[in-house]
C-alpha cells in the first residue's frame, strides 16, 4: 500500500529527473540566449502569471544579485501602462509552460513595435509564444510530479532550474566575483563577512583604553573599570604601545595576594600584544581572536605600526551579525 511518505519521494524522483534532463535543453537556443543579454544595454524584464509569474520573480531577483540587472513586470499591470518601462535597450524574458497564455500573448505586437528582444522559457515551444519569440527554450516536462498530473510542480521546478543555469552562466561569462555578490548584499551575512573592515567597527578616540606606563596600578584599574573593555593598553612616552594588562591578570595579582596597587604596570603586562590593522575585514579579526583566545584588539593604522588608533572587541563583530 502507497503511503504518503512513499508519494511525496516520488515527488522528488520525479522532479529530479526533469532538472536532469533539462541538460539536453543546453543547446545553441541557450548559448544564444547567453550571447544575446551580454549584447544589450538595458535590463532583462522576466514576466509570466501564475504559478510562472513565482518562477518569474524569482529568476528576476537572481539575475540581479549576480550581476545582470532585471525587474518582475506583471503581465496584466504590463498591458495597462507598464510597457512603458521597458526600452528599445532591454529584453523580455518571459515564461509560459503552455506557450498560450493570453495574458503574454496580447503584449506581443507592443512589444515587436518597440523590437524588444524577446526570449520565452516554454513548455510547449511550437505554441503561439515560441513562434513569437526570438530565442525558444524548452521547458517542457513529461508530467507533473501530482497524481492528476495538472498541478504545476515538475514544470515549475524545471523553469526556475533553467533561470538559475541562464543566471550562473552569465555570472560565469561576467567574471563576477563574491566581492561583487557582496556589494548587492551589504545587509546579508556574506555582504557583512567580505565588506565589513575594523575600522567600520572599532572604537576610537577617547575611547581607547591606554595608559602611560609611568601611572601605577591604582591608576590602571580604574581606567580599565572606566572603559569597560577588560583590558588596557600600557603606552610608553611615545604613545606607542608596549603592552597590556587584562582583568585576567588583574585576578591572578588578587589570587597571589600581593599588594600592586602603588606599583608600574610594566611589572604586570604582557608584552607584546596582539594587534591588527584597519583594513582587515572583521570576519578575519574575528578569527584571530578565537585563534589567540582573546577578546580584544588594538588596532593600528598601516602607515604607524606604533600608535594605536582604536580598539575592536569580539561583541562588536557578533554584535553586527557577520556570523548570523
């Protein structure tokens, strides 16, 4: 007896196959259609209704986050004035798994009146829309992954698989890099991981936990208290940095019971802390925090590898979510 987890793995055989012989349907259609948006100017203008109008908006939001610009148009809005929109310099993707559908069909003259290039992903590409088309890619599958085999499932999934092989492809032919994705993305993790520096994060100014390495420990504490960072930088005449003392070390004194509030901190700090430069991303501060077991950073910039000119904590990093 057929249970529903057995139908819903059919599902699955049965949309896995289409998106496997979708590979057939990499043709000299697709290469045209490739070498045809390199060409233009403008954007790539996705429209289709219904269930393909999804796919429509989905293929538009992906061409556009990885270097090809594009925008949804709605079919109907389209025949009311948003034609409008598009230009001689732009081309039409449009998506139909019949290859009839009105709502498309009724902007073709429009559209062959402005000579918008026009490239169909079709279910049916000897339909009214795949003789109207430039550039015909099928689409097509051999049945819907539902039992009554009407319901837009196989056709979807092989339509939406098809804008991301046309999206990653032209990615492919553009050179785009993830430092590019990330400039489309600057509110996203991945924007935040490859554009985010120290600098953008760090704490300066008066800011700063220092301290001249002639004040006494006394001094020290209540500096460190007053920043709130759990650590202070120990500067020399210079203002160069030459060491640090952290609540830790502030604890083992305490534990050793030794008084140290009248002494130099010089007695106490670890020389030689660890530092970074402004310009290093934060994801990568971040890591050599975790590396180093540490909290804290004092940061420099390149061109004076002495002065510290602020101070980045790993709250700051998680803070702005470059791990969310």
């Amino acid at each position: 007896m057929t249970t529903f987890l057995d139908k819903a793995r059919e599902v699955l055989e049965i949309e896995s196959k289409v998106i496997y012989d979708l590979r057939e349907q990499i043709d000299k259609n697709f290469h045209q259609a490739i070498e045809t948006i390199l060409h233009i100017s403008g954007k790539i203008i996705v429209t289709g209704i219904g269930k393909s109008g999804l796919v429509g908006r989905k293929i538009s939001a992906t061409l556009s986050s990885t270097g090809t610009p594009s925008f949804f148009m709605h079919p109907g809005e389209a025949a009311h004035g948003d034609l409008g929109g598009v230009s001689e310099n732009d081309l039409l993707l449009l998506i139909s798994n019949s290859g009839e559908t009105g709502e498309l069909i009724q902007l073709l003259p429009s559209l062959k009146r402005k000579n918008t290039p026009i490239i169909g992903f079709l279910g049916n590409i000897e339909s009214t829309l795949g003789e109207a088309c430039d550039i015909a890619i099928n689409t097509g599958v051999k049945k819907e992954a539902c039992p009554l085999g009407i319901v837009p499932t196989a056709s979807t999934i092989a339509a939406s698989a098809m804008g991301d092989a046309l999206a990653i492809s032209l990615l492919d032919k553009r050179g785009f890099e993830k430092e590019d994705f990330a400039m489309f993305h600057p509110g996203g993790s991945l924007g935040k991981r490859l554009l985010t520096t120290v600098e953008d994060l760090m704490h300066s100014g008066e800011y700063i936990p220092l301290i001249n390495t002639e004040k006494i420990m006394k001094e020290v504490i209540l500096q460190m208290t007053q920043k709130s960072f759990g650590i202070i930088g120990i500067t020399d005449n210079k203002q160069n940095l030459v060491g640090v003392i952290t609540d830790g070390d502030l604890r083992r004194c305490l534990e050793r019971d030794e008084p140290f509030l009248e002494h130099l901190p010089s007695n106490y700090m670890s020389k030689n802390p660890k530092w970074i430069v402004k310009t290093t991303l934060a994801i990568d501060a971040l890591h050599k925090m975790e590396k180093y077991e540490i909290t804290s950073l004092f940061v420099f910039d390149e061109e004076n590898n002495g002065l510290p000119i602020g101070i980045i904590h790993i709250h700051d990093i998680l803070k702005y979510g470059i791990m969310s």
